[in-house]
C-alpha cells in the first residue's frame, strides 16, 4: 500500500505522513520497552506484530510493581517484581506505551 500523503493545497506535493505501524516496524528486531495497563512494564526484543499491535518478544523481562498498606503503622510498601520470559504474546489491547530503543 503506497504511504499516504499529507493534505495541502492543489499542485502542491506534501511529504508522505508516518503511520504508527510504520513507527514500530523500524523497531523490528531491537530492544523495545512496552507499558501494559495495570502498571507492568516488559523489555524485550520485538519479533512481530500486528495491525492491532498484537506483539511477540522474545528475551523479555516483566516487571511488575505492587503496593502493600500496612493496616496498623498506615505504612506504604512497594516492591518490583521481576521475571525473564523466553517469548512471549503481547495482546495490543492491553498496551498503552511502545518505546523503541533511542537511536544515536
């Protein structure tokens, strides 16, 4: 499908828009952060997605922050959880944030 072109007066060629999958598609193969609703966050190498950014990561770390209240003291506890996943299926509903690698 060719890239679609910005809107602009007659005669006048715009540069093509990026779309977001575009966005993600340089990012194939390199080290992305992903933010999931429900407050985890995964690091992994991007394998593929999808139009609904379904993703695949593979080498991925999830890690997870939980918040405990102590019922007595009122103290708040928080604590990250950390796992290594081989592979992994990310459903594109559930995210709210894709961050590929800074490039220099």
């Amino acid at each position: 499908m060719p890239p679609k072109k910005a809107a602009g007066p007659v005669g006048v060629e715009a540069e093509p828009q990026a779309m977001p999958l575009d966005l993600v598609k340089l990012a194939l193969d390199t080290r992305v952060f992903v933010k999931l609703k429900g407050g985890r966050e995964l690091r992994g190498t991007l394998h593929a997605y999808d139009q609904h950014w379904n993703l695949v990561l593979g080498d991925a770390e999830e890690t997870h922050t939980i918040t405990t209240f102590d019922d007595k003291t009122y103290d708040e506890e928080t604590k990250q959880v950390t796992r290594r996943i081989e592979m992994v299926f990310v459903r594109g509903d559930s995210i709210v944030l894709i961050s590929p690698p800074l490039r220099s």
